[in-house]
C-alpha cells in the first residue's frame, strides 16, 4: 500500500508526541509498525532508479544528475550521514508498487497545482517501510539550465524539496504568501526549501538548503558529534494555563541572522527545537492561520489558531551540546 506524504503528516505528530522527552518540533515523517510509530528514516544509502523517459527540455539523464545534486544538498550540513545509491535506468514509472524506489516524469494534467510528490510503500502484512517513488509533473515546463528558465520550474529546485520528504522531513512553515487570482497562492519569501510553496518559474533559490532544513534534516540524520555541537531551545506554549497543539515556534539567531523552526505537537503544548547553533535566540511563536493548514496537517488535527502572536519575554541562549531549559511562552486569545 502507498500512502501520500500529506496523509502521513498526522502520523508525523503522533510519532513526537510519543517520543517523550525527545519530542522535537520538526515536522517529520513517520508509520504504523506492528502497532508502534516510527519515524521514518533510511538506515543505508537511499537505493533508486531513475524512469527513463525524456521530457521536452529534460533528458533522463540531465534528471538523473539534478537528483544526485539533491542528494548532496541535503548531505552538505556538517555532521549528517546520508548517502544514495544509483542503480540504473528503468522502464518502470514512479508512484508503481514493486518495492523500488523510482524518480521520475509523470504527466498528471488532474494535478494542475501539483508540481511534484513522494509517495511510500509499505509491506501489507509486516507495516515495515520498503521504499518511496517521487515524480515530477510532466505537464508543466521543466528546466535544468544552470541560471534557471524565466520560462520553466527548475527541476533541481523541487527535486531538493521532494528528496527532502523522501528523506523523512515534513513541510515547514517559514514562508510567506498571498493568494493569487484564480486560486492558489504566490511566495513573497520563504526560509526553507521545504515550505510547501515552490517559487516562479525561473527561480533557482530552493537549489540550496537552509538553517531551517539543515536543523530538520541533522535531527534525523546527525551524528554524535553534531549532539556534541549543537544545542536546542525546549519549552512549552501555554494559552490561560493550557497547552497549545499545533503552534509555530520560530527561534532567530542574533548573531547570524538565521531562522529555524517548528511546530508544538501534543495537547500539552510540548516544542523543542533542536540542532540549534549555540547563541542567543528570539523566540517568537504564532497560530498557523495564513497558510492552507492540510500542507502541514491532516484536516481533523486539533490545531488551535486562536491566539495571538507573542514573543518570548526573554533572549533564550542556546548552549553547545545542551538546552535552553524549559520556556514557557504565554499567549493571549485573540
């Protein structure tokens, strides 16, 4: 059975608020196995195959070497071990069940919002997770020229992003937008390739991660060195005494202008923010209501969204190797 990286987000909540004292506020990917959640993470270098079938503009080649760049982007952060493994060409479309991992072109003219999307396959009988496809949509424009198309979406701008989910990273919230005549809405800015918008045709700007993804992405993949190195900001966000579910928690480095964040993601109000650089932080936290709530969580997810923005009282100084200690953030209703 495969199912939609949109459909795992509510899992992804539900595989933080079961990890206890290790609940991070990064929206990752995670599934049911024999009855337990897990967060979704690959334990060997990701195994693919690439569709072969051309596009106009973009041979399978030419989308072979945008995927190996990807991969390397999100290898790039220091202290992370992730790694990738080229199998071949294939004749099999991405999104079959067959227990490969396939990327590829795709022409979904139904989908016409849809620029690409990560899928998974788990065994029926085990639950246990054996691959994920990810295609991109073949009925819009592609480019892969270096400085970008005015023209055409850059390939290896949205591949990053959709490797980031197959990766096991959800969406991020760090991005602003307005809606757009005739439905959908346009990026004014964004701090994270993985918000869920893409920038217009011609952009080349989601090639290249950011603090934001480089924190999601060590907090799965880091190695002990990165816990040696890095810190986190732990606390809670409280309306009248109660935690807030689904808050956005952002932490802005003083020093490097840097922003990372994420989500609480229990009743109680529960967030840390890990993978941090040590440094003085302002942490802000805002309800999640300018943006389509179903590109972070299920619609039946109890978010609560009636709060005003707030500001931490405090600089939070985030110490190499350790915590803050925990914070509570008060807000108001609105």
């Amino acid at each position: 059975m495969k199912t939609r990286r949109r459909i795992l987000a509510l899992i992804v909540v539900a595989v933080a608020v079961a990890a206890g004292p290790a609940l991070h506020a990064y929206l990752k990917l995670g599934y049911t196995l024999n009855g337990r959640l897990v967060g979704l993470e690959w334990t060997t270098a990701v195994p693919y195959r690439v569709t072969n079938r051309d596009i106009t503009g973009v041979t399978a080649a030419q989308l072979q070497g945008t995927v190996a760049a990807s991969f390397a982007e999100w290898a790039r952060p220091a202290n992370v071990q992730i790694g990738s493994q080229f199998l071949g060409f294939t004749s099999i479309d991405p999104a079959i069940k067959d227990g490969q991992t396939v990327i590829g072109f795709r022409s979904r003219p139904d989908l016409d919002r849809t620029l690409g999307e990560t899928s998974f396959e788990f065994d029926a009988v085990t639950g246990q997770f054996i691959g994920a496809d990810i295609f991109l949509n073949s009925f819009f424009d592609w480019s892969v020229a270096a400085n970008g198309d005015s023209s055409r979406f850059d390939v290896q701008s949205i591949m990053t992003h959709e490797i980031g989910h197959l990766l096991g990273l959800g969406h991020s919230a760090l991005g602003e937008t307005e809606p757009r005549s005739g439905g959908g809405r346009t990026v004014l800015g964004k701090r994270a390739v993985m918000f869920p918008i893409a920038y217009p045709r011609g952009s080349v700007r989601d090639r290249t991660l950011q603090a934001d993804d480089a924190a999601g992405i060590t907090d799965i993949y880091g190695t002990t060195q990165a816990g040696r190195d890095l810190g986190a900001i732990a606390g809670k966000v409280t309306l009248n005494g109660s935690g807030v579910f689904g808050a956005h928690v952002t932490a802005f480095n003083m020093s490097t202008g840097e922003l990372v964040a994420g989500f609480t993601l229990n009743n109680a109000g529960d967030f840390v923010i890990a993978s941090l650089a040590p440094g003085v932080y302002i942490v802000r936290v805002e309800p999640l209501d300018d943006a389509d709530i179903d590109g972070f969580f299920d619609d039946d997810t109890p978010l609560n969204l009636n709060f005003r923005a707030a500001y931490y009282t405090k600089q939070v100084a985030v110490p190499k190797g350790g915590t803050s200690g925990s914070i509570e953030i008060k807000v108001k209703a609105k």
